[in-house]
C-alpha cells in the first residue's frame, strides 16, 4: 500500500495510477474517509482529555460537587463510547480502500489497459528452422512414456498432469540445478510451505481481489499459495532488520496451487496451464533506495536471462503495461520464451519491482545509519517453473525421430546427450 501522507500529498498522481492500471477505486471517499478519521480520532482525544480532567476535580471535588461531576464523566464516557464505535467503523472502511490502492508504475512501463499494449525490449536466440513437421510437448511427452495425462485425469481431474521416468527425473533436476546457480550468485536456497495463512496472502498483496483463483482449506484457516513469494514475504513481517542484514536474497522453492479461474478453455491441453507446479523463486529484500531496487530489477533479470539461455531456448523480454502488471507493482518485465508448434512466445518468467508497497502490508522495516526505521522495498522473480519451462525446452529441442537433445548446461547433470 501507499501511505496515507503521500496520498494526500500526490493526489493526482495517485489518481492516475487508479487510472491507468484500471483500479475500481473512488479516491474522493477514500480521502473523504481519511478526513471523518482524523476529525473522530480528534474527537475522541478530545473527550478523553476532558473526562481525566473530571476525574482530577472529582478528587478535590466537595462533597454536594460530586453528583454533578459524576454525571458528567458518565455522560462523556458515553460520548467516549459512541466516539470509538464510529471510530472504528470508519477506520475499518478507510483500511479496506487502502488495500485497494495502487503502486504508482514505473514511468517507462506503457500505459494500456491490458498485455496487448506490452512491448518487446529484446529477443534472444535462434528460433530453430526445423526439416520436419515439429511435434507439439504431449505428443513428445506420450510417444516416450514420459507423461501421463489420460489416468491422472481419473485421479485429480483437468489441468494436472503426471510425468514418468526421464521427464521426471529432469523437472527434479531443474529445479536443483536453478538453485545452486542463485546459490553461487550468493542467494540464500530455502524451502517454503504452499499451505499459508489469509494474513500471508494479504501481506503480500494478492488478496483482497484474487480469492477465486487460490484454493482454500477453510477447516485450518489456510491457503495453498501460488508462489513462494507469498510465504517470504511473510517470513520477516514485524521485523526492524539492520542495515548490516540487507540485502536478504533468497531462492524460494515450494510446490504452487493455482486455481486457473476464468481461465475456461486456455491451454486445456498439455502442461502450460495446470493446477499443481514446482517453481524456484527468486526474492530480494533491499534498502528503500530506488537506485538500489533498480539494480536489483536487472540482477534478477539477468539471473533468470542466464538460465533460459543456458536451456538454450530462444526468448523475448517485454516491459509490461500498467493494466498488467498488477496492483502492487512499480515495475514488471516478464521472460516469453518461444514455443515452436504454436509459433509465438509463451511467458515464463515474471520479473516484479514493488518498492515499498508490499513492505507497508507486510510490516518490514529496516534501521538505517541515522538509526531511522524505514520500510524497505521488495522485488522478485522466477527462477524456473515446472512443468511450463519443459513445453519450450522440449519442443526446441526436439529431433525429427522424436527424441529430445539435452542442452550442454544439463547433460552431466542428466547423464547423457539426450533425455
């Protein structure tokens, strides 16, 4: 969230924001709000003042005085009460808009209500020029004995998937390997858990406004998050971290639940879009310092750049729009890597900047050398996701027998040339 103080300073730029990421916000009864809150908050200062100034007389209060007196606190006590109550329900009012207030973007991220108005910064690698008519992943996949997708049906229904045998063994090592690159690149490897609680997915900015597409465990109170950042975020809430301590770099890893509402009849076929995947997330802690969570926008970048071009696979990097890009975001790059049979880029990796929107949620604060508490900024990205990163890794690597080749950075790690 913004804070209040800003709002109020930078009104219209915060009403533009509303504008041009497509926020249902009215402004004017949030400010409005604000006002009732500060004026009853005064009220109730006030009152309280005057009712410990009845209490001090009451002690030196005479005898035939004291009736009186009584009655007067008994009735400000009242006012007191009524104060509170209004207090309250105000405060409730204005805390839920507040929740629904956007970052302000990034000043070079296109203005469009919508990924259509997403534009290319660069594309890498070689598309391959194929002899053969490519097959598409499930027809690799089944022509293998790699997946199974007809029985797991029976067990979980669409949208899930079961992988066998060699493709089995490589999502596991996809996932090992991306963590011991962000392991030397000095990010923390640390293991999350999916089930977490409403306040996690709040702090972290995905709720309120996306509760159809999470799942639920309403007995526990609990949710199945869709990514580590969810839990990370969480990790240090409450905290006043040293400046010694930051940055904090972590390379989250945990299984990810996605309901994939309004999604009917996207991707239904194959492992681009299913409920259930295993991705490796990389999350930064850093000082409030825009120069600092530049750098580290392009670090994270960078890092996911280098292991989709050590897979080999040809990508695009696009500067995503403000109706894109989401509530919390100040900036937002994602990472489309190419998917041959259906000749266009498909996303891949998501690369977030969210300053200290997500922080003031969270409650993560950090001392700095003047030993003032400020709140710091967030920032993450994908690492590698699973089972979507094995549609381009497979399809571009495929042969005209139907084996896959192995790109170099994987083949020790597999044992062979091919998979």
């Amino acid at each position: 969230m913004l804070s209040l103080h800003f709002i109020r300073e930078n009104i219209d730029q915060v009403r533009r924001a509303v504008g041009e990421k497509n926020v249902a916000l009215d402004l004017d009864s949030l400010l409005a709000l604000d006002g009732d809150v500060r004026e009853l908050k005064t009220r109730v200062d006030t009152l309280r003042r005057q009712k410990n100034e009845i209490s001090d007389g009451f002690r030196t209060a005479s005898p035939e005085d004291r009736p009186a007196l009584g009655q007067r606190a008994k009735a400000v006590g009242a006012e007191i009460g009524e104060a509170e109550s209004s207090l309250a329900e105000k405060q409730a009012e204005l805390d839920a808009l507040m929740l629904r207030v956007p970052n302000i973007p990034w000043e070079g991220a296109p203005v469009g209500p919508d990924e259509s108005f997403n534009t290319v910064v660069r594309t890498e690698g070689r598309i391959p020029d194929f002899d053969f008519e490519p097959r598409d992943h499930v027809t690799l996949a089944e022509m293998n004995d790699w997946v199974d997708l007809s029985r797991v049906v029976q067990v979980s229904g669409s949208r899930m998937y079961a992988l066998k045998g060699r493709l089995a063994l490589l999502e596991q090592a996809l996932m090992f390997w991306a963590q011991q690159r962000l392991s030397a690149e000095g990010f923390t490897p640390i293991t999350v858990p999916a089930l977490v609680r409403g306040q996690a997915f709040l702090q972290q900015g995905h709720f309120p406004g996306h509760e159809e597409e999470t799942y639920e465990v309403p007995k526990d109170e609990l949710w199945l998050a869709g990514t580590a950042e969810i839990a990370l975020t969480s990790l240090h809430t409450g905290e006043i971290l040293e400046g010694a301590q930051l940055p904090i770099r972590y390379a989250g890893y945990s299984p990810c639940f996605r309901r994939e509402a309004g999604s009917a009849g996207r991707d239904v076929r194959g492992l681009l879009r299913v409920h259930q995947f295993y991705k490796v997330e990389q999350y930064v802690i850093c000082a409030d310092d825009p120069e600092e969570s530049a750098k580290w926008h392009e670090r994270l970048l960078a890092n996911a750049e280098t292991i989709v071009r050590e897979l080999e696979i040809p990508y695009q990097v696009v500067e995503t729009s403000t109706g894109d890009m989401g509530l919390g975001k100040y900036r937002m790059n994602d990472i489309e890597s190419w998917v041959p049979t259906l000749g266009k880029y498909r996303e891949t990796h998501s690369c977030s900047t969210l300053h200290d929107w997500q922080a003031r949620r969270a409650n993560l604060r950090w001392r700095d050398s003047d030993r003032k508490v400020r709140f710091v900024h967030t920032l993450n990205n994908t690492a590698i996701a699973s089972p979507r990163i094995l549609v381009p890794l497979l399809e571009n690597h495929q042969t005209a027998d139907g084996r896959v080749r192995l790109p170099k950075a994987l083949q020790e790690l597999m044992g062979g040339e091919y998979l």
